[in-house]
C-alpha cells in the first residue's frame, strides 16, 4: 500500500523535535543575557575601582563617606577632585560617568540609600567598598550569585563587611 503524507505519529515526533529546539534556544539566549548583564556589571565595577585608585593617587586618600551612597545615581554621577557629585564640571576628574547597572535578573540584595540593585560606596581615608550584585556564579572570578564586594584589594565574594565596620566605629 502506497500512502502519501505523515502519520498523525509522524507528525507529533517532529512537531515535539521543533518544540524541544525551540525550549534550547529559549534557555541559551535567556543565559547569554544573563552572563552579558553580568559582564557589564562586573566592567562597570572595574572602571569604578579604576577611578578611585586616580583618586587616590591625587589626593592620598579616597573619597570619604557617612555611609553607603548609590553610585551612578542623582547625587553620584561622576568622581571629580571633591569626590562623587551629581555633575563633575571643575578641577580633575577622575570618572566622567558612573553607569547604574543593567536592569533585570537581580534580586535586589545590594540596596542603598533608596535605590536598590545599585552599586553601593562606602569609603574611609585608607579604604573602600563597592557592594554589587550578580546574577550567576563566575568560576574565573570566585564570585559567587547575589552579593559580592569590590574594595582596593580587589573582587571578593560575599557582602563587604570590613568597611561596613569602619563606618559604625567611625560614626559612633
């Protein structure tokens, strides 16, 4: 018997093998995404840290704070010679913008002032911090999903907690 077309078998095996496609590029694009955010965030770190080691080597010291500000928001756009302001328009400027971070695929851990996935300064004389957030584990790095601290000795996993006791021995 000669038969002409699919089985109604047939054309659920390949309906099923497009779908399952269909599902792998979803997750793949949805990842690359992720890890894209991720690399910009960690960049937008790495530019910051830049600008403060300028800083630092201009003044011999690094901007100092009461507490956590929000970096790349209204009151700290930029890092001049007086330290982060909402415009840098005199003397030496060290970073011209502060980016926020990408939006998206956070879980709002790293909060300060009233904005939340932000990336978060704490600054003393002799040091600083930078709290971020980030959405995957990153091997390379030793970075680890959610929290993650930026200071002058570089990138660390977990929450920053040295500064954060500097500010409250310092404020009390």
């Amino acid at each position: 018997m000669n038969r002409v077309g699919m089985t109604k078998i047939e054309l659920l095996v390949i309906g099923l093998i497009v779908g399952l496609l269909g599902l792998m590029a979803v997750i793949a694009v949805s990842s690359a995404r992720s890890g894209m955010r991720d690399a910009v965030r960690l960049s937008n770190v790495r530019e910051i840290q830049a600008g403060l080691e300028l800083y630092f080597n201009e003044s011999n010291s690094y901007p100092k704070t009461d507490s956590y500000i929000a970096l790349g928001e209204s009151s700290a756009r930029c890092l001049g010679a007086v330290g982060f302001n909402s415009v840098c328009d005199s003397g030496s400027v060290f970073l011209e913008v502060i980016t926020s971070p990408p939006e998206g695929g956070l879980d709002e851990l790293s909060s300060c002032e009233t904005y939340t996935n932000s990336y978060c300064y704490a600054g003393s004389e002799i040091g600083y911090s930078v709290q971020f957030e980030i959405e995957r584990d990153n091997a390379l790095l030793g970075l680890t999903k959610g929290l993650n601290c930026a200071t002058e000795e570089g990138v660390t996993e977990g929450a920053c907690e040295a500064v954060e006791a500097s500010l409250d021995s310092s404020s009390s």
